[in-house]
C-alpha cells in the first residue's frame, strides 16, 4: 500500500498512522487511561510514526512544504493534575524510560505541531516502576540531510506542556529535563508560540539554536521547581552553535510598553507644587505623590501609580484620585515637610 499525501500534508494525531501490530493501526488516545497510562507507550509511538510520516510526506526532491501534526484540544481548559473528566486533550507520553527523550525529532523539512484548543503533552512517569529514568520530553536536532542544515524550522504552537510533581531536595536537584530540548547539531528558525509549561523541570533547553523566538508563551510552576529557559550548554564557549539570537516576547512586554504610554499621557499637566510642564521624553520626572488628604477622602494607597502597569484601568483610575502629580525635587519637599509635621504631631 502507498500512502498519497497532498502538501503540505495535515496529520491528526487520533487518526491511526501508526501500525502496532502487523495490519493494526491506530492514533494517540487521548484521557488518563485505566489504569491511569495505560495509553502512554502507544501514544509515543504512534506520535513517533506520525512525526516519521510527515517528514516523509515531503518529496525528497523538494519542492518542501513541511507538514502540520494537529493535536486537538479539549472543550474546557486543561488543568493540572486533572482527574481526567473532560480529558479528551491530554496526550500521556511514556519515555522508553533509560533517560532519552520520550520524543526524538531530527528535522528534514519544516514541521509545524498545533493544538486546536488546550491540548495538553503530559511526560507519563509510571508510578510502579521504580527504575524508569525520565527525561526531556522533546529532544529537537537537524539532520543536516534536508535542504541545506535547516530549512524552515519548526513550529509548536498552542500546546500545554507538563511533567508530574518531581521530589526535589538539597540533595536531590531539580532534574535537567526539558519539555523542549535542541541539541547536538541544534536547530534555526525554531518558534514556540502560545504555549504554556507547566511544573516542568526545564521548560525550554536551547543548547545549540539559531534565530529561534518564543512568543507569548506561559511558564508556571507549582508542584515543582524548575528553569523556565536554558540557553547554550555552560561548555563549548566558543562554539559557533551554540544558542544565539534568541526572541522572547510575551504578553506582558506588550502590555508594559502600552501603560508607559499611558503614563507619559496621564502626565501632561506637569507639577501642582512649582507649575512646570515636561515633554514627554522627561514626564518620568513627574511621580503621582499619594497626598494624605486626597488618602483620608478615598481611602488606603494600594499601590504606586508607577506599578500600575498589570493593574486594570478601574484600579488605576481609583488610585489616582489619591495622588497628586508632582516633579522630584518638589515631591521630595512636600514628603520632607509631611514627615516634620507628622514628627511634631507624635512629640
Ligand atoms: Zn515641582
């Protein structure tokens, strides 16, 4: 039997790419299993097949236009731990258990993994199985056969990544194992997008990269310990493979670029104190001093306008009913005199 593909080629992972037994094939399963894992071993397989597949469904004359694996998600968010209710995206993925990556890629053409909603990679470490050495959950390398080294990277996009709680000690460290690993001959234009890392031990492992990003990703922990990002490998100092022109944008950096607008704005009318007005380029010159009689009208100072930034626009609006705008040098008079007062007053 040949298998066509059109191209780029679309594999979803629940249909049955992967032959377990001689004229059997299935997909990954999805949920917890009963017992809890009992699809983890199949579920790495059969996403090692599919991998394999999509990599072939390239034309090895070219031209290449990659692949995409679809994970699909589940209708509610994925949850730690989850009881497996409402588990239909969670992928439990079993390592051969000797320390590899559950998931070995080595790259020939581009290949692009997408969740369609919260779908979530659980690294499945069986609880009766005292010898079973765990590690990263994908270990990414180019193969250097495609066309040139990297042609078109790789893509993980919208997928939750989690490990199992890890007993850690001063003893016992937290372990070096990363949802995403690349190693050896390392990876280019490698983009992990709007995905969440959740309790694992390295989240993202750049050992040898090349003009990768990681855009508007979550990184969280709370049943471990871990490192968010890991670049280079602290040997090969002077090797030109090294990770390097690494992007990390998310959320936040968006967000704290808008509220330093908003600040500039909000201080246009400059000083209460000595009258002056400042262009925006100097407008951090100007502090939103909280003033004890506006405080006594409208309550307790929440926090400093300047940290304003995560607050919502209410929050914000609230506090500054409270503050006067004042330059430096005048806000540091009227903070000089309160306090002289206030000493008085105690005497
Ligand atoms: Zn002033």
């Amino acid at each position: 039997m040949s298998i066509m593909w059109s191209q780029p080629a679309i594999f979803n992972v629940l249909d049955p790419w992967y032959e377990i037994s001689p004229g059997v094939f299935v997909g990954m399963v999805p949920g917890q299993g009963s017992p809890v894992g009992q699809f983890a071993v199949q579920n790495r397989q059969a996403l090692q097949a599919i991998i394999n597949l999509a990599q072939a469904s390239n034309d090895q004359s070219g031209p290449y236009y990659g692949a995409l694996i679809v994970f699909p998600g589940h209708s509610g968010p994925a949850t730690q731990g989850g009881t497996g209710e409402d588990a239909g995206g969670e992928y439990l993925i079993q390592a051969p258990g000797d320390g590899t990556a559950a998931i070995p890629i080595t790259i020939n053409w581009p290949l692009r993994f997408l969740g369609t909603g919260n779908a979530k990679l659980t690294y499945f470490i069986p609880p009766d199985d005292p010898d079973f050495l765990p590690g990263d959950m994908f270990s990414v390398e180019t193969s250097g056969t495609g066309e040139g080294t990297n042609i078109g990277g790789m893509t993980f996009e919208d997928l939750l990544f989690h490990y199992p709680a890890i007993t850690t000690s001063d003893t016992i460290p937290i372990p070096q194992w990363a949802a995403i690993h690349t190693v050896l001959a390392g990876v280019e234009n490698f983009r992990i997008v709007r995905c969440t890392f959740a309790d694992c031990p390295i989240a993202v492992w750049f050992e040898q990269a090349l003009d990768c990003s990681i855009l508007q990703c979550f990184i969280n922990y709370s049943a471990n310990a871990g490192f968010g990002l890991i670049l280079g490998n602290g040997q090969n100092m002077g090797d030109t493979n090294s990770a390097k022109q690494i992007f990390v944008t998310d959320y936040d950096a968006a967000r704290y670029a808008q509220w330093k607008k908003r600040l500039t704005r909000l201080k246009v009318s400059g000083c209460v104190t000595c009258g002056k007005k400042y262009p925006p380029r100097l407008r951090h010159l100007l502090d939103f001093d909280h003033s004890p009689d506006l405080v006594k009208r409208f309550g307790a100072k929440r926090f400093n306008i300047a940290n304003g930034a995560m607050r919502s626009n209410r929050a914000v609006a609230l506090e500054l009913r409270k503050c006067r705008l004042r330059c430096r040098s005048c806000h540091q008079g009227v903070t000089r005199a309160r306090r002289k007062r206030q000493a008085k007053k105690a005497a």
